[in-house]
C-alpha cells in the first residue's frame, strides 16, 4: 500500500507526457492550432515541467531533431499553455537567486540589442558614418558591452548547464550551447567589424553590419525567451535542493556578471 500513491502519480505524469507528446506531433503535422489548443487547456491543470522535458525527449527518441522539438515547445508555449507557470517564473524566485541575477542580464542585454538596432538603422539612414561620429561612439560603446556580455553565456556553458545537465534536461541545455557559440563568433565578428572600419569602406561596412545585426538580434530574442519559458522553469522543477543552486551562485560569482567585477 505504501507504494501505491507514488506508483499512481508515476503513472499519471507518464500519461500526461504522452497526451503532451501526441499534441506536439499533432501540431508538427499542421493540425490547426486553435482546435489543439482546446485539447491543450485541459493540460494547464496537471502539466508540469519536468513532464515537457520528458515530452522533449520522446520527441526526439523518435526521430525529431533537438531543434525541431525545441520549436514545437515554444509554440506550444506562445499559445499560452504554460501561462503563468513559464515566464512568470522569475517573480517566484527569492532575490540573489542565480536564475535572478541570470535573466536580469538578460533584460541588461535585451536593451543593448534593442539599442544596437536603432543605431544600425541610424547609421543606414546617415548614409555614411566616420570615426569621429555619435553615432560611430554609440556603436562602440554598445558592442563594448555586448563583448562583456560573452561572460554571461561562458557562465550558463560552464556551470549553470552542465548541472541541469547532470539532473536529466539535456536536450534544450545542448541547443542552448550551441547558439551561444553562434553568439560568441557573431560578437566577435561585430568587434572586429567596428575596431577596422574604414570610411571608404562604408558600403561594405554597412552590409556586413546589417546582416550580421538582423540575424544576431533576433536569434538572441528568441534564445533568452527559450530559456526564461522552457528552460528555466523546467530547472526549478527538477533541481529541488537549494544547496545546489547556492553552488551555482558560488562558482557563478567568481566568473563574474557581465563584465563587471568587485
């Protein structure tokens, strides 16, 4: 009899995560998403996230690739089905959690991004740009910045991942990983473009700036959304024991937050 009640609950999240998993195949297959979206109501109730990792994986075991499944999760997300439990995570969370310090930063960031746009259609507008320029300096002084921002991402790769890793979430922290690759050369790129720019140079200049903006920003958006939606979440779920968040936070304080030091 002891066993029963957590046999029972074992078996309910196994179902849950197969109703999840048939939805998500439903939708990959073009099914209507306000008619699932009905069906997936009946979900808000009981889903947990630990059952949209388990989902993550069946989707995978058969065939889907990581980032496939990953687009379907945040689909699945944007029709407002974690409402509640997803984004608004963060307001749960005691101050001086790392997660609270993590997605701060991402705020931090998503200004830089939103400014980075602004600057680039400026400079398009201008039709020229010299070294000398405001608008050369506020480009500058927000990559100066976006380079800083490469310790958050080191930070997420080296400590906060593996451990979320280690406690069965893998799949969304190694897509994760790998768009912080795309966005460590993308920086890099963005450094070297402003340090060796050349007046006579700005038709080129501007077209490499705008390509590798467009594409940059949007991706990032998108990534922060992934891991304050999905991700994260799913950590809080599945990493239950406070000492190891706090470990997080130690080693975490030692790399530093964005280029700032104490």
């Amino acid at each position: 009899m002891a066993n029963a009640q957590p046999n029972r609950k074992t078996r309910q999240s196994e179902a849950s995560t197969r109703i999840l998993t048939t939805l998500l195949e439903r939708l990959s297959h073009g099914e209507n998403p306000r008619l699932l979206r009905k069906e997936a109501v009946k979900l808000v109730s009981s889903i947990a996230p630990g059952e949209i990792a388990a989902a993550e994986r069946n989707l995978i075991h058969e065939g889907y690739s990581t980032k496939r499944a990953r687009q379907l999760l945040r689909t699945f997300v944007v029709m407002g089905i974690l409402e509640g439990s997803g984004s608004g995570f963060r307001a749960k969370l005691r101050f001086g959690h790392i997660l609270r310090k993590v997605t701060a930063e991402h705020d931090m960031i998503r200004c830089f991004i939103v400014d980075l746009r602004t600057v680039v259609r400026d400079i398009e507008v201008a039709g020229s740009l010299t070294d000398v320029s405001s608008q050369y300096r506020r480009l500058s002084h927000i990559i100066e910045h976006l380079d800083a921002a490469v310790e958050h991402f080191q930070r997420e790769d080296e400590v906060i991942f593996p451990t979320i890793r280690r406690h069965g979430c893998s799949g969304l922290c190694r897509s994760a990983q790998c768009e912080h690759s795309y966005f460590k050369v993308a920086i890099d790129d963005l450094v070297r473009l402003v340090n060796t720019y050349d007046e006579e140079r700005y038709s080129e200049f501007i077209i490499r700036l705008k390509f590798i903006t467009l594409h940059f920003c949007r991706a990032v958006m998108d990534h922060f959304a992934q891991e304050e939606e999905i991700l994260f979440p799913i950590a809080i779920e599945i990493i239950t024991d406070p000492k190891v968040w706090l470990r997080m936070k130690a080693v975490c304080d030692e790399i530093g937050y964005c280029g700032v030091h104490v």
